[in-house]
C-alpha cells in the first residue's frame, strides 16, 4: 500500500477520484494551509475560546468576537478559493465537497464556517425573493475579503434532536415583517452576518409543521443589532468556530419559501452540512492515520522501528482500507445530492435514496474518524495524551463531529424513517444490484425487511447493528472491482 499518499489529502483525493476540476486552484488552496495554515490552526486550537466584547467604549452593543487577523486570513482564504461561490458558478457542489475535505484534514473546525455559509446561500438562492438575493445572497457569493458569512441556528436548550417539540422560539408577524423572540443555544459561526433559524409560526402546531425557515440578519435595518450573543462556549475542540448562545428579541427576520414547508427546508440545510461532515470525519482520520503513521516509522521497540511489526502494519493496512471505504460511501452521498439540490418538496425518489447514504454515511464516518484517532493516541503511547505533540487534538476534534449535525443514534432513526416511509432500502438495492452479488443482496434485503416488520419499541432497540451494517454492506458493494 502507498501510504506516502496520506501525507496529502489532495493527492489522496486524486488516487480515489483520477482527475479533478479545479486540480490547480485546489493545490494552491492546499499549499496555503502547508505554508501557514497549519500553524495558525494550531495557535488558535490552544488559545481556546475567543474573548467577546458585547460593548463599545461609549455602552453600546456590539458584541464583537475578538479574533486575530490571522484568523481572518484563513477563513476568507477558503471563501476566496470557491468554498461559496463556485458552487453557484459551476452549479455543483463537488469542488465545494473537496476543498472541504482539505480543509478538515488540517482543521476540521475551520470546514464549519464554509458549510453553514454554503447552505444559507443555497436557502437564499432557492427560496428567497429577487430582493433577498441582491441584498444578501450577493454578499456570501463575493470572492475577496469583502465576503460575508452564513449561518444555521437551530438547536436550542433542551437539543436538537426533536425540533418540533424543543423549538421554543416564536415567529410573529406585523405587516409584511416577521419578528423572532427566542434563545438558540448552540449557534456556530456566531459572528456570521446572517443566520438561517428556526422558528414556530405564533399559533402554529407544537410540532415539526409548525416550524419555518427564517434568514435573520446580524444588523437590523436602523443599524443596530438584530441579535445579542448572551456568551461563547468553552469546547473541547472546534475552536477554529466561535460557538456561543443568541438572543433574539423582536429579531427582524425573513421568511424563505412557504411557512408550511419550513421543516423540509430545514432538514435541505441539515443535508447539505451531514455530506460536509462525512468529508470532514473522513479527512481528520487521514491526517490521524498519516500523523500515526509518521511517528511509527520514527519509534523503535524491540530493536526495529514499530510500524515493522506484525500487528501494527496490519492495523495500518486495514485502516487504509478503510479510509478509502468510507470516503467511497461519503463521496456516493455528495454525488447523489449534487443531482438532486436544487430539487423543491415534493421530492424524487432520488432524493429519498440520497437521504439514506447520507444516514449511512454520516454515521460510519463520524465512528470512524472518532476510533481512528483514538487508536493514533495508542499509536503515540504516553505521549500520544500529551496536549504538545497535538495528535490528541484529532480525537478532540472527532468527537465533536459525532455530535454535530445529528448523533449517530439520530442516523439511525431518520436511516430506519426513510426506508419504512419511502422505501429507500429498495432503491438502495436497486442502485447497487450490478455491484454485488444477488445472494448477498437478497440476504440484506430480507434482514430489512423483517426488521420493518418489528413492533416499533423492538425495531429501534435492534436498529443499531443492522444500520452498521447496511453501512458496511453499501461501502464494500460501492469500493467492489465487480
């Protein structure tokens, strides 16, 4: 195996894919992060959560998040590169996808600011008015330093998982205006220019159809603020994204697409962000593995470097193997909604077969990158826990990207909602009946299906083992040379 590959995730990428759009663009993008990314990530990652300073000298509000420059220059540094704007002008999202995918080999938190401003320009373009695009769209399509950010703000205190219920924040309107009152509590890239939120219509159902989709801008139209952030979050990882807690009273806000649809269009935003996070979870276990792999090639015990005995090589080969399975699975799940974004409720069957290797890859991946990099601590030994030697960094990171945009358990039920409602198992077998053999998919499809059949509290309580391993079964048919 050529395991001098991992030390570049373009390179990587190219052994998987063969030719690339944008090689060039994406080379140079990935020379920046070589030449001074890395190091600028690693500074920020150990100052930890930024300072907020909510007011000005002269008492009024402006709750500024205090960054260095050097931040600055790397998070516009991929927005210039085409994280945005190239998705609209090559209208697909796979360049987007892969320079993602370099950026979380270095740091996977930075990847957040590019994905949540992806999705709320792709929310504006497909939902809001011709004067929404032109007073905000145009600004996160920008290619210089100008750039305005996005983001999603969904979950709030009680968690993100049943949104129906837990959404407390209430939409009003007053004419053609639409005020939010509400506190969303964990709200990355908080320091964005505008923000998705969701919201219940005043009056509506307690429940997912009574939620809308709303854009709500940092600064009201008289100048002031439009939202407050109470505080930023102590994390564990992910300090390449200020997270923290908003306010939001009487919040100017604008309805996208229609008020009854709002739980679709949430649930597009959740869908764009679960393919970023596969790419993510997949890079940070490359630079696990290639940081492992280093370190075990310098290391000698028993009179010969450790990466000569047995068992360790064979971990480091099925490891790669794995890497590249489960890219494969997550790179399946960008090509199917790179066919289907643009697609409005009510939705293709595409659309629904996307969804389920979206589940699938979102939680094989997210596990993977979490195991990997606990296993490159191993790799270290003691000094593999050590803050200074910074593989301990990868795990932190890893954990994070397990929670983020729904937990594997949250995976598992939405993957078992849409192979019971719109039979997506079924278009799953029919898209890979020409890459494994009909036995073994017969085998699988009958598990299924008397699964489905089970009483509900049996079936979720059993779900785990048969989602893993639908995961594993669609990774070895897609990676299959048949």
């Amino acid at each position: 195996m050529n395991f001098d590959i991992l030390q570049s995730p373009l390179d990587f990428l190219q052994n998987q894919l063969g030719g690339i759009a944008h090689e060039q663009v994406l080379r140079v993008y990935e020379s920046s992060w070589e030449e001074e990314g890395k190091a600028i990530s690693a500074t920020i990652d150990r100052n930890g959560t930024p300072w907020l300073r909510m007011f000005s000298p002269l008492g009024k509000r402006i709750d500024e998040i205090l960054l260095p420059q050097e931040y600055w220059k790397l998070v516009k540094n991929g927005y210039k590169a085409g994280a945005v704007w190239r998705v609209f002008e090559d209208n697909s999202l796979l360049t987007s996808y892969l320079q993602g995918y370099i950026t979380s080999f270095y740091d996977p938190g930075l990847y957040c600011p590019h994905t949540v401003s992806l999705a709320t320009a792709v929310s504006i373009e497909k939902y809001g008015s011709e004067s929404l695009k032109q007073c905000f769209l145009s600004q996160l399509l920008k290619k210089d330093d100008t750039v305005s950010q996005g983001a999603t703000w969904m979950t709030e205190i009680k968690g993100g998982s049943d949104l129906g219920s837990n959404t407390e924040t209430v939409a009003s309107q007053s004419g053609e205006y639409w005020f939010l009152n509400g506190d969303k509590y964990f709200c990355s890239n908080v320091q964005a220019e505008m923000a998705l939120v969701a919201a219940h219509i005043e009056g509506s159902q307690k429940n997912v159809r009574g939620l809308a989709l709303f854009l709500v801008p940092k600064v009201r139209q008289d100048g002031n603020l439009n939202v407050h952030i109470r505080r930023l979050k102590n994390k564990i990882a992910t300090r390449s994204v200020a997270t923290g807690e908003v306010e939001l009273r009487d919040s100017e806000a604008y309805l996208l697409g229609h008020q009854e649809m709002g739980i679709y269009l949430i649930m597009e935003v959740l869908n764009i962000s679960r393919v970023a996070n596969s790419m993510a979870s997949m890079a940070l276990a490359q630079r696990a593995l290639y940081d492992a792999w280093c370190f075990a090639r310098k290391r000698h015990a028993f009179a010969k470097p450790i990466i000569e005995h047995g068992l360790l090589q064979q971990q480091f080969k099925d490891r790669f193997r794995q890497l590249r399975g489960g890219f494969a699975l997550g790179w399946e799940a960008a090509k199917m909604l790179d066919e289907v974004w643009r697609e409005m409720p009510p939705y293709s069957e595409r659309y629904h077969l996307f969804r389920l290797l979206a589940h699938l890859s979102k939680y094989w991946s997210a596990e993977f990158a979490v195991q990997t990099a606990k296993w490159a601590i191993e790799v270290y030994g003691g000094i593999g826990v050590l803050e200074e030697y910074g593989v301990e960094r990868w795990l932190r990171e890893a954990m994070i990207l397990q929670i983020w945009e729904g937990t594997p358990h949250r995976q598992i039920l939405d993957g078992l909602e849409v192979m019971e409602n719109k039979g997506a198992h079924l278009l799953l077998f029919d898209y890979l009946q020409d890459r494994t053999s009909k036995t073994t998919l017969k085998i699988m499809r009958n598990r299924i299906e008397v699964h489905l059949k089970l009483p509900k509290i049996e079936k979720e309580a059993k779900s785990e083992a048969l989602f893993s391993d639908l995961a594993l079964f669609t990774m070895n048919a897609l990676t299959s040379k048949s």
